[in-house]
C-alpha cells in the first residue's frame, strides 16, 4: 500500500504542477498581485468601516488576499478583537482567510474544477454572512476605530498598478506574495497531499469507510453528506491548503456529493488545534456556542450552494465543466501530457 500511496501521491503533483502549469503559473502571479495591490487597502477600510457592512465587506476581501495559514490567521483575527473589532468583522476575516483565500480558491479548481472553485467561494461567502448574524450571541458588539498591533508583515505600502509593475523597489512584492501562501500552508499542503493519496489508496482496496449511499442521488444524501462531512472534517483537518488534496480524494470515491464536499472545506475553521483557541478567545461557552454555529454554518452553506447551482440549472457531476475546452488546451500544449495517467506519469 506505501508504493501505491505514493503513486497517487505523485499523480497528484503531476495534475496540478505539469498538466496545469498554463493555468496555475498565471493564476498565482495573478493571485500574489492582486493581494500586493488591495491587501492593505482592504485592511484600512475594514478598520475604518468596521460598525457598518462596507467593514464586513473589507473583511472578506482582507481574508482573502491574506494569503495566512491556520495560526497567521488565528493571530490577527485575535488581535482585532483585543482591539474591540466587532465580533461580525472578525469572524468574516476568519472564514474568508480560511476557505476564501485566492491561491485555495485556484488549487481546488485546479484540483477538481470550477464549479468546486466558485461553489467554495459563493459557500465562504454564504457561511460568512451566517456567522455574522449569529455574532450578536458572542456578547462582543464594541466598535471604534482599531489599531491592532501587527507583526509588520500588513504595514506595507500601497503602490498603485504601474508602482507594483514598473517599480524596482515594489518589484519583489509580488515574488514575495508568491511565497506567502505556500510558506505558511507549507505543512498542511504536504500532510494533505499524503492524507489524500492514502485515502484513494484504501479506497482503491476497497476499505474507505463512507457508504456508498451517500454519493447518491437525492435530497437524503445530499442532507447526510452535509452534515456528516462537517464532522469528517474535524476529524481530517489539515486546513486551510491540505483539506483541498483530502476533499478531492473524497470526491474521487463517489461517496461523497457536491454539498458534502463544499462542506467538508467549509468546515475548515473548526479542528481540534483552532478550538483551543477558540475556546481561549471565547470563553468555554461562548467557544463551544461558536464551534456549532460554524458546524451549522458550514453544512447549511454547502446545502445552499447546491441549490442554488440546481436552481440555475448547473449540474455538478464527476466529469468537470468545461472539459472538452481543457482537454483540447491540454493536448495543444507541450510538456502537458507529462503529467497524464499511465506512461505519462513516468516522464514519457
């Protein structure tokens, strides 16, 4: 079983870093520059507006430019609320810098296709709004202006475009934005990329754990698979960055549908190491009271996603969309092919 784990393993690496390079290259230049650009602007406005929408809003993009692992995040969003940040920005900044962050939102499309991508995101979006509303209940409703102190990594300058691109002394923001995410999720990218591929491993020998039922169709699996996936995902945890490698797999056994596995990521926030600190923040009631929120939170987003993508008549099923277009941009591509199944996985 090792030899087969790490051939799933590296079929992993050869998907994302050889078939893909023509989309992931460009995105996370894409990704470091938009975060170069806005980051700091979309944390001075969330400190600003911070007693009214426009701050939650700010929040939100301030998560997602973030580019922050688990105890980055953990750590500024501790020091927003010392500051007396309402708790509905906070939480915003946490679900945003958990399961919105730009460079997620490109490897897990990358990882199983856009309609995970924009599922995830309008997910993030919905479940952000939800803890909003139950922020209220945590007691901590102060505003004013807040200052929080940083670790100097925020207290950047703000260059416009032609200063970021043209700049030599704003040049290496972007290589360093680059870094960002993959320094601080380093970990939990390799644990995961090792925990999915021994999940398709024992899958594959025909010992994964999950029924098959809940891959089904239907309101039943839906509703289980929301709401046990939630579960599973405390368990698994290895977020934000490795989740991704882990939701994938589970998708790949079929026994899990598309609102469980836009749960299962949702519910990244909450694992054994982030409830501790939760609880530290919070105080044990207020903690335990934040953990279910985020547990309903996370299921009934993934739920809501589903619904709204049927709705709109986008059916999400194993064979990803727009898969003829990548196909074709695959097979016109060099080197592509070198990441393919069988011989190519080889090098051939």
């Amino acid at each position: 079983m090792l030899a087969e784990t790490i051939g799933w393993g590296w079929a992993y690496v050869q998907h994302v870093v050889v078939m893909f390079y023509w989309a992931w290259a460009p995105g996370i230049l894409a990704v470091a520059a938009l975060s170069a650009r806005y980051r700091p602007d979309l944390r001075e406005i969330t400190l600003k507006r911070q007693s009214d929408a426009a701050g939650v809003l700010a929040a939100i993009g301030w998560g997602m430019t973030s580019g922050a692992g688990r105890r980055a995040s953990l750590a500024a969003a501790a020091r927003l609320r010392a500051q007396g940040v309402p708790d509905r920005v906070v939480l915003a900044y946490l679900v945003a810098s958990h399961q919105l962050g730009l460079f997620v939102l490109l490897l897990f499309t990358l990882l199983i296709g856009l309609e995970f991508g924009l599922g995830l995101f309008f997910g993030g979006l919905a479940m952000a709004g939800l803890l909003c509303l139950f922020a209220p209940v945590l007691g901590s409703g102060r505003s004013g202006p807040a200052r929080p102190e940083t670790d100097g990594e925020e207290e950047m300058a703000r260059p416009g475009w032609r200063g970021l691109l043209c700049s030599r002394r704003s040049g290496d923001a972007i290589p360093r934005e680059v870094g960002r995410p993959l320094r601080q999720m380093a970990g939990s990218l390799l644990g995961g990329l090792i925990l999915g591929a021994l999940i398709l491993t024992v899958d594959n020998n025909g010992y994964w754990f999950l029924p098959k039922w809940l891959g089904g169709e239907g309101v039943g699996p839906a509703l289980a698979g929301a709401f046990l996936a939630s579960l599973l995902s405390v368990a698994l945890f290895l977020a934000p960055g490795g989740n991704l490698f882990v939701a994938s797999s589970i998708w790949k056994t079929w026994t899990l549908t598309n609102p469980g596995v836009l749960a299962f990521v949702l519910m990244s926030l909450v694992n054994p190491l982030t409830v501790r600190v939760l609880l530290r923040q919070y105080g044990r009631r207020q903690g335990w009271l934040l953990v279910l929120a985020t547990y309903l939170a996370a299921a009934l987003s993934g739920l809501a996603v589903a619904s709204l993508f049927t709705v709109v008549g986008l059916e999400v099923t194993h064979v990803p969309w727009l898969r003829d277009l990548v196909d074709r941009i695959i097979l016109a591509l060099p080197f592509t092919m070198l990441g393919a199944p069988g011989g190519g996985m080889e090098g051939m």
